[in-house]
C-alpha cells in the first residue's frame, strides 16, 4: 500500500502552525493576539512588560514564517511529518531557555539608561590614603614626576590592599581630591 505523500506547501504550512503553537504555549500568547495588542498599542497605553511581549511574540512568528518559507522544504508522507512535528512540540522547552539566553546576551547590547555607574574599586578612606601618600612622595621630591608618583602610590595600594588598582583610579582620586576633603 502506498502511502500519500504530502507536498513541500502542505509541510511549511504545517511546520509553521507547529511552530507559531509552541510560541503561543511558550508565551501564553497567539500571534493574532501579538498583532492585535500592538495595533492596539497606539490607541491604549499598554504596560512596557505587555508591549515587550507581544512584540517578541510577533517578530518570533513572523520570522519563523519567512524562515519556513525560504527553505527549500520537502515533500513527506504523513508519518514522517507527524514525527517532525512531535519533535518540534518536544523541543519547546528547550526553545524557551534558548531564548531565554538570547534574551540575556540582547540585554547585555542594550544601551543603558543612567543608574549609579560602576562601583569605584578604592573607598572613600581609601582614596584619602592615596592623596595622602602622594602628597608624602610630593613633598620628599625623589621622584621624576607625577605619572611615576601615581604609580608608586598604585603598587602600594595593591600591595597591602590586595586590590588591582591602576595609577590612572589613583589619578583620579588625586584630582578629585578637594571633594573627599570637602566632604
């Protein structure tokens, strides 16, 4: 007995439901309600959380469709393409944490808004303590100049403080010097 075999048409279309299916179970969103939160979106002032979602829904679906639709694609019997589509279905978790870690590296590219900054590597007291042994080399005059000093000051800090700290961070501090005095 022959069995029929479907056409490479047949096999997007239905790969593609799959797809947009496992998508709507990921998200607990359909692409048609994606679309319509973000027509929508224009007119009602929807929650960033809620945008953000059905923007991802929508681009993830349509990017799936044209992928699919760009493939060469195959013709198949119905039993080879019900086993694809059970792997497909099969693989939606761990769809879910590659996106996930695709969501991370994306975050990680976004420009950030403001936020205090990075953490400076010397404390308050810490700095102090620069200022005062450059002030120290200063006043002994044994050095060329200001770039050693800041150097010597730098490999004493990771010295006894045990903390990579560069002459340019004790640069800094040293000119920065009237706010921690001031303060």
């Amino acid at each position: 007995m022959k069995t029929k075999t479907l056409t490479k048409e047949e096999v997007k279309k239905r790969v593609f439901e799959t797809v947009a299916e496992v998508l709507t179970n990921i998200f607990n969103l359909s692409e048609k309600a994606a679309t319509e939160k973000l027509r929508n979106s224009l007119k009602e002032s929807l929650d960033e959380s809620t945008l953000i979602q059905a923007s991802l829904v929508h681009f993830l679906n349509k990017s799936a469709e044209s992928g699919i639709k760009r493939s060469k694609g195959k013709r198949c019997t119905e039993e080879e393409l019900n086993l694809i589509l059970s792997q497909i279905r099969a693989s939606a978790p761990a769809m879910a944490s590659a996106l996930r870690k695709s969501m991370k590296e994306t975050q990680r590219q976004l420009p950030r808004h403001g936020g205090p900054g990075r953490i400076g590597i010397l404390t308050t007291s810490e700095k102090l303590e620069a200022c005062d042994q450059i002030s120290t080399l200063l006043k002994l005059g044994k050095s060329k100049g200001m770039p050693e000093i800041f150097e010597t000051v730098a490999n004493t800090i990771r010295a006894t403080k045990h903390k990579h700290v560069s002459a340019r961070t004790v640069k800094r501090a040293w000119i920065n010097r009237a706010t921690l005095y001031a303060g």
